[in-house]
C-alpha cells in the first residue's frame, strides 16, 4: 500500500494551536482502533481535525474506516480522555507538534507513516536540526560502552544532535555523553513523555528535558509496552540523517533500527566489533552488507547529505564567532591536561596512578584483585585511592563488580 500523501494539508504553520485545537487534535490521537496511517489519510481527506469529527460516518466510512471507528469517531467518545490528556500535559510541561506544526521536521514527515502528532518535553527547535541516530544493545560490553561514549561526544562536538531511545545501555551511555560534552540530544520514547522508562534514568531524562529534548507519539503516562518499542524506532530512524548501530545481536532491536533506516534511504553506520562476541554479530553483519565502518566521527560526517554537512560547516563557524577562539583555546587546553594525571595532583601520587593506569584498558575491564596482583609493589589501599583519583580526574570508570576500564 501507498503512504497517503499528505499534499492537500495546509502549509504547516508556527505552532499557534488554541486549547480547542489542541483537544481535536488529542480526540484524534485518542479514538479506539484508528491507526497512524489512518489518521493521516482522514487528514488528507477532511484537512483538520475538526472537519473529521464533523463528518458523518457515511463520510467517514467511505474514507476505509470500518463501522465501528467511524461511528466512534462521529460519537465524539475521545474527548473526555483528551481534555485528561490536557491537563496531563499541563502539569508535565509538554506540548503537542503536529503534522501542520512549521517545527514538525521534514525528514519524519517524509516516512511511510508519521506519526499526525508528537509529545514533546524541551527545546522543540532540535527537531530541525542535524541529527543522527544512535543505537545498539541494552547489554553492551565494554568496548561497546567506550565506542559510543567517544563516538557520541565527538559527533555532538561537530554540531549533530544525537538520537536514541534511553533505553538502558547504549541509548544511555549516547545520551549521556552528548550531554557531557555540551551537545544536544532528543530522546524517542517508546512510553508517555511524562514516563521514565527504565526508572533509573530519572536523572537522565530530567536532563534531557532541561537540555535537550523528549518526544513521544504515545499518550501521557502511556506505559512502556513491549511492542511500543519497535514503532517509535521508526522515529529515531526518521528523524535522522543517519544511523549509528553500536553493538547488537544479529536479530535485535537495532537491527530493525536499521532497516527501518534503509528503507527510509538513511545512510547507515556501523562500529565493528570482536567477531566472536554475540554483540559484534549485528555491526559486522550491516558492514558486510554495505554500511560504512566507522573508526571515528570524521568517518560519518563525510558520508552524511551534502546539504547537512553545509549546515554542520556554517553551526561549527558560528560557535567559533560565538566563542571569539577563546573558547576552543580554553577546551583544548583542558583536552591536553585530561590525559595527564601527574598534572593534577602531587607527583608522588601522580607516579602511581600512572602505574595503575598503565595496567587498564578501553575495551576490557579489569578487576581490582586482578591489579592488586599484578602491581605487587604497591599496597591495595595505594591502588585504590589511585582508582578514586582517576575517576575523579575522568580517566577510569568503574563498573559493578569492582571492575575499572580507562575512558577511551
């Protein structure tokens, strides 16, 4: 089947909805059994909301509703859950980006099936910038954990504005890094905006509320249903100029991703991982298939839209005159002190968190008493107030168990 087009709605606008509006608009989302495709087919025919609730079912049924969604529809039965929805939005500072909303971001609109309106928790203006997805398993090794750390704060350095799904593992560690490195970041959810899922990252998604930006297609305090996830990836894939796949087993969330982002004629990129690793599985197989690898940030901007990397060119230009070069003197004198211990603390401290150091790795974390064993010359209590210094100075990460890995 054909997506419907979408030409015969009016020009998207600035979002200047009145609550009114705003409540057709939920009532439209809300009515049982109508789908997203369905919706923007209604809305192709009747061009708003309200003409559809105005139709009678006749109307609506010639439209290829079956008779119970149309009487549905024409019974008005909706409305009551959207004035709730509402008040719901109200109380968790989100607004609503439709179809006809001027912020609505091209790139999803082109998709096979939009979604006609989105919840939105933040800086809604990320919608239309550069973005790029970000994804893979929610058991990531290691190395995968290191990869997408680096990968995501250098690409948030060039100016795109990473995508995933916070979900635990990679979406996490994306979110978080483009964070710390002072980028933007959307979050996708597979809940309501106002749901954190999972729930230890309330912390997280407070963040990226503040800083960068939540959507969900779902409903306010929608819950996290399994089979939620796979739809809104098609929104991650969507939204994005590309899509970056991590780690992932062969027949995995981020493989669908993928997919969905070839079908959408998204570039696609892969990190390549250890081939006798059950997570490497995934990226190697969409390399041998014909996804760029990529080693470092450079290795997907080059390969990105002519017409983006223009735009990431002209934001990089306008953050040096925003700075004056003093900035970016300032960031790489800090980038050169980062990776020196000795210059931050006492020297005879610095010469044994050097020791310690020598004996970690990016890709593979290492127990304490595997280090107690092996710098026999220094003393447990040494090596670990060593390890505290490290972290502190963010140069090693601990990982449950009382493993440590040096930060790539």
């Amino acid at each position: 089947m054909a997506p419907p087009s979408l030409s015969t709605l009016p020009p998207p606008v600035a979002n200047s909805l009145t609550p009114e509006e705003e409540l057709y608009w939920l009532a439209l989302r809300l009515v049982p059994g109508l789908g997203t495709r369905r919706s923007a087919q209604l809305l192709e025919r009747f061009g708003s909301p309200q003409a559809i609730f105005r139709a009678d079912p006749n109307e609506l049924e010639s439209c290829g509703l079956n008779g119970s969604v149309a009487r549905s529809v024409a019974s008005g039965c909706s409305f009551d859950d959207a004035a709730t929805q509402q008040e719901l939005m109200r109380k968790g500072g989100a607004q609503l980006v439709t179809l006809g909303d001027s912020r609505y971001p091209d790139r999803l609109r082109e998709i096979f099936d939009p979604p006609p309106m989105m919840f939105a928790r933040g800086n809604v203006e990320l919608l239309n910038s550069v973005c790029l997805g970000v994804v893979g398993t929610r058991h990531p090794t290691t190395y995968g954990v290191a990869a997408t750390e680096r990968l995501s704060a250098d690409l948030a350095r060039a100016g795109l504005t990473i995508v995933s799904g916070m979900a635990r593992g990679v979406d996490t560690a994306a979110h978080r890094a483009c964070l710390g490195a002072g980028g933007n970041t959307i979050a996708v959810l597979g809940c309501g905006a106002d749901v954190v899922y999972p729930s230890e990252n309330r912390k997280l998604a407070a963040e990226i509320a503040a800083r960068g930006l939540i959507i969900s297609e779902f409903p306010m305090e929608s819950t996290a249903f399994p089979q939620n996830f796979p739809i809104r990836n098609r929104i991650i894939a969507g939204l994005s100029a590309g899509l970056l796949v991590v780690e992932g087993a062969q027949y995995s969330g981020s493989g669908i991703t993928a997919k969905l982002a070839l079908d959408q004629g998204r570039e696609l990129f892969a990190v390549p991982g250890n081939i006798t690793s059950k997570m490497s599985w995934g990226p190697n197989l969409l390399i041998k298939q014909g996804a760029r690898l990529v080693q470092d940030w450079n290795d997907v901007v080059v390969d990105l839209p002519q017409a983006d990397q223009r735009l990431l060119i002209a934001a990089g230009r306008q953050r040096i005159l925003d700075l004056g070069g003093e900035g970016a003197a300032e960031s790489s004198a800090a980038g050169g002190a980062s990776n020196q211990p000795e210059g931050q603390m006492p020297e005879p401290q610095a010469r044994a968190a050097r020791r310690v150091l020598q004996h970690l790795k990016p890709d593979t974390a290492v127990h304490l008493d595997v280090l107690v064993e092996a710098i026999d010359d220094m003393s447990p209590s040494e090596i670990i107030a060593s390890l505290f210094e490290l972290e502190i100075l963010g140069l090693v990460r601990q990982q449950p168990g009382r493993n440590f890995a040096k930060v790539w």
